[in-house]
C-alpha cells in the first residue's frame, strides 16, 4: 500500500489517528518505528503542541515517514505498545499520563494487515482530556481487577502497615513471575533512599537492597526519572531494551548488568506530581508483560497513597511524642509508655533502672547568654545522655529534667554510665553537667515507685551540687 492509500485510510478517522510502521528484522527483532501518515485532527494536534520549533527538524510542521523520535523522546513503554499491535497483532488500549505532558492519554492500537514483507503496520489513535476518568481507569481486564481489589483490601484492613506491605510486595512480586520486587522510598530534598519493603524468589540466592543504600546510590537514582524520560514506568525485556536505557544512562545499565538484571519493570510511586519512590520487579515474566504492566499502574495509585498516609501518621505520632528542640520523646510519650505499663498492656521486664537527669546551670545560662544558649545547652545535654545511654529510652520530663528508663540492662553498666555523668557535675566548666538519681529494681516492681525514689535521689544530688556551687543556684 503506497502513501496516498494510507492517507485515505486514516482520514476515515475522525478522533487522532495515525498509522506506525514497524521494521521487521531477520533475526526477528523489530527497527525504526516510523509515523507514515496522519489525519487532519493528528496533525493539527502535533503542530498546535509544538508551536516553539527549536531544535526540531522540520520546525513544527509534521513530515510523513519519518521516525516518531522526530517528534517525542524515545519511549519504550511506547515501542512495545506499537510492536505488540503491528508485529504481534493485538488490539491495544492504555489509559496513561506520562510525566511529559499535562493530559491523560486514552490510546488505541489496531493492526493492519498489508501486503508488505519489510514491514508491519497498525493504527495509533489517542484522545486527550485533563482530567482523569475514574470509567477509564477502570477498564481493566477480569484478572488485573482481581489482582488490584486483593492488593486494596489488604491495603485499606490493615492494623500492621509494615507487615502489610510485606505481604502486598510478595503478591507483586508472584503476579510479576519476578525473581526480586521491591519499594523503595525517596526523598530527594534530603537526598535519601530507604527500603520500605522488598521479596525474593525463594529459589534464587537473596540479595536485599539495603546492599547498596548509600550516597552513591542515592545519586544514581535521581537520574532514573530522567531516563524514564517522561513516561509512567520503565519495562526493559529484553538486550536491545537494555542497549536503549544504556545510551541514556550508561551507569545505570552497568550496574544492573553487573547485579544480573535480564529484565525490568519500574513504576515510580507519585503523589501531588512529586515521587516519592519507585516500584520495581526484575527477571519478571516477559510473556506476561501488558498484564504486569497494566495490574502495576493502577496498584502504584493505592500504594502510593497508602504510603503517604502512613508517612502522614508517622510524622504526627512524631511531633505528638518527640520533643521537637531535643530530638528526644516528651513527657506525653513518656507518661503513656508508663500508662500502657501500669495498666498491663505491656510487660515489664524483671530488671529495669530508671535514671533521672537533672541539667545544672540551665537558669544561669539562660539569664547570662540568653535563651539560645539555654537552647544550645539543652540540645547539647539531650545528646549527651543519647551517647552515654545507648538503647535506652531518653525522655525531656520538663524544662531542664530528663528521664532514662533502661530495660533489661545489667545494672553494673548502668552505673558506669552514671558515674561518667556525676564526674562532669563536679566540674563547673563542664559544658553539659547532671544532677543524677538513679534506682534499679530487680523484683518487677512498680515503675511508678521507681521513677518516684529516682527523683527523690536525683533532688539530693541536685542540693550536694548547689552546695559547692552556689554561684550555680537559680534564682
């Protein structure tokens, strides 16, 4: 069929439309994917959204024949959905909104049966709107409806989020056929990467990702959107996919050639337009690509909200227990983790030592250099007792008192610990100095009697401190 003949065919079209063609290689593999010909509404819609003609070839006017690289980045995601149609001959729908442009994407894809042994043709056909249609996204085939309700009933009955997450990565993973999957969460602003929760085939030998959290990798992530290039995921399937990531991201393609990645999907998790993390599955089932693809872009949607709510959560239990000056948990945090021990929801455990703390020298501080050095000094006394009490939990009680319970620690330690913080109580220049009282109870006792005879001792150390220190006495 010669081009006059394709111009007639695609102008029965009245939504955009245009008609690919695929390359057909000897060794089965697929070539230059070109944009033949299009309709009336398809031109007028290229040219109207490249009105700037810089560094385009033909400044904004569409040429027929031409590669579609011409005209937007290379895509993979977009190649695999042209190939399946054209070569493969699968009608194709997506409902997508890549990360380039402002709109969703309802796309169809039809092959064409034409005489020609160079190459395979389809029709491409998409419709544009701004807003996302809940219809739309629901469209999903029997099994990706089955796979994703699984995912949210879990999701949205969950009392253990952690656990949860464990649970739904694994199902991800067994869907994908994936020897690995994982989600990982990002925050580029404080330029970090953590591991929220991965899985691996049981029948491979493990490899978690906290293996290469670090700074390096950090950096190396930040180029992944990039090389995404505006699209909604990553599917690598095959060496000719691994060849195209490697002309964009050489680094990339390196080190998951060198961790053994055959194949890839990746999903970054978004919400508000910003990522805060990514999705992914490696040497999945390749013949199982449009269900993976299609079950994991309507799932990143519920999970990234969940995660962001959780997040959320976190971030209020947070400021609700943590002093926000100190860094270390408050006396609400305090007096419930003493509640929730009081009333049995919590055993205690045969042994524990309760230290109270009390900051000498505050009131002068504060009188003398001004609150900020009051501040300085606080901050300075928090970490002072972070780094003598190591695995203990450090609460600020009031103003310039602090508060250490220890559990199951032998007492012996407990008391060199102390005796580090008495010395620096004899030594005014001492920058952070304690008053001290400690008790260690070794019967289960009561922690509320405890933390009382702690206090009390931690008043007569005060008074010995006072006592050679006068100059020291708030006033």
């Amino acid at each position: 069929m010669d081009l006059q003949e394709l111009q007639e065919y695609v102008n029965q079209f009245d939504s955009m439309t245009c008609i690919m063609s695929v390359e057909k290689n000897p060794d089965g593999t697929y070539g230059k994917m070109r944009i033949e010909v299009g309709n009336k509404a398809y031109i007028a819609s290229y040219e109207k959204n490249n009105s700037n003609p810089i560094d385009m070839p033909f400044g904004n006017k569409f040429v027929p024949g031409q590669e579609y690289t011409v005209y937007i980045p290379k895509d993979l995601n977009f190649e695999h959905f042209i190939y399946n149609s054209a070569v493969l001959k699968k009608p194709m729908h997506a409902y997508i909104h890549p990360d380039r442009f402002d709109v969703w994407f309802n796309i169809f894809s039809l092959p064409l049966e034409f005489d020609d042994p160079n190459k395979c043709y389809c029709t491409y056909t998409q419709e544009v709107s701004t807003e996302a249609s809940v219809d739309q996204m629901a469209n999903l085939s029997a099994k990706t409806t089955s796979d994703v309700l699984k995912t949210c009933i879990k999701l949205r009955s969950t009392k253990n989020f952690l656990q949860t997450m464990d649970e739904v990565i694994n199902d991800i993973r067994i869907i994908c056929g994936a020897s690995f999957c994982c989600i990982m969460l990002t925050d580029f602003k404080e330029n970090t990467c953590s591991l929220l929760s991965e899985s691996c085939d049981p029948n491979v030998v493990p490899r978690s990702l906290l293996e290469y959290l670090n700074d390096s990798f950090t950096e190396l992530v930040k180029t992944w959107v990039e090389t995404i290039g505006g699209s909604n995921c990553l599917i690598i399937k095959n060496d000719d996919d691994m060849d195209a990531v490697k002309a964009r991201n050489p680094r990339w393609c390196k080190s998951m050639r060198d961790a053994g990645i055959e194949s890839l999907v990746l999903f970054p998790l978004q919400y508000n337009d910003e990522v805060i993390g990514f999705i992914w599955s490696t040497n999945f089932d390749i013949k199982d690509t449009d269900h993976i693809k299609e079950t994991l872009e309507l799932t990143t949607f519920f999970i990234a909200s969940e995660i962001v709510n959780y997040q959320l959560l976190q971030k209020l239990e947070m400021l609700s227990s943590t002093d926000l000056l100190t860094g270390v948990k408050n006396r609400n945090a305090m007096n419930n983790r003493v509640l929730k021990i009081v009333s049995g929801r919590e055993r205690m455990p045969d042994k524990f030592g309760i230290v109270f703390a009390d900051l000498n020298g505050l009131k002068t501080v504060n009188d003398g250099d001004g609150h900020n050095a009051g501040d300085t000094l606080l901050k300075n006394a928090a970490t002072a007792l972070k780094d003598s009490f190591p695995n203990c939990e450090i609460y600020r009680a009031g103003g310039d008192e602090f508060v250490v319970i220890a559990m199951d620690k032998p007492k012996e330690i407990i008391e060199e610990q102390i005796e580090v913080l008495r010395k620096k109580a004899d030594d005014p220049k001492t920058p952070v100095s304690f008053a001290v009282g400690f008790y260690y109870d070794e019967n289960h006792g009561d922690i509320r009697a405890a933390m009382r005879e702690a206090d009390a001792r931690m008043y007569e150390d005060k008074k010995q401190f006072y006592a050679k220190f006068p100059e020291n006495r708030k006033r």
